[in-house]
C-alpha cells in the first residue's frame, strides 16, 4: 500500500534514487517527516483500547511489551504491531519517539 510504501521510507529513497531530491540532506529531511507521519498516523489510531506497537525484533524491551499484551490477553485485533527494523526511516521513528 502506498502509506506503507511511504512510512517505511522506500518510497522517500525511490524518489532520491529517481532525482527528485538534489541533495541529500533533502533526502534525510524527507525521511525524518515519513517517520514523524508515521508515528503521529499510528498514536490517533491507538485512541480507544487500541495499540499501537513500534518494534525491533531483538530489542529486549520491544521483547517484553510484545509478552505484557499477551499476557494480558489484548485480542490481537486491537494490537497494530510493526517490526521496523528493515525500515529506512526507522533510526527517525526512535528518535521522535524519544521526544513524545
């Protein structure tokens, strides 16, 4: 899906590697508003009982929260969980999270 292709920052790095970014820094300024997006799109989805779940496959406390709504039996219906590691725009989406 597009948004995806957006937030995950494949679509920024297509559009750099197509020419449409000059400079690189233009490039990491697209990257870090994909992440922004990403994550403010993801927290007004998790309004009412819903999660909203950035995580790294061998973070320990990315581990940790994945076992505590298990544990606590949240249907996964109510659980958005996206494993971000092989996401270009992921080193933005910690950096932003920090800041929330």
């Amino acid at each position: 899906d597009t948004r995806h292709h957006y937030y995950t920052g494949a679509g920024v790095y297509d559009a750099f590697k197509a020419g449409k970014y000059t400079f690189y820094r233009q490039y990491k300024d697209a990257i870090k508003q994909a992440a922004i997006d990403f994550v403010d799109e993801g927290v007004k989805r998790s309004a009412g009982g819903k999660y909203f779940v950035l995580s790294k496959v061998y973070c320990p406390h990315c581990v940790n929260a994945k076992k505590c709504l298990k544990s606590a039996q949240v249907p996964e219906k109510n659980i958005e969980l996206y494993e971000i590691n092989d996401f270009r725009t992921h080193d933005e989406i910690k950096l932003y999270k920090q800041r929330l």
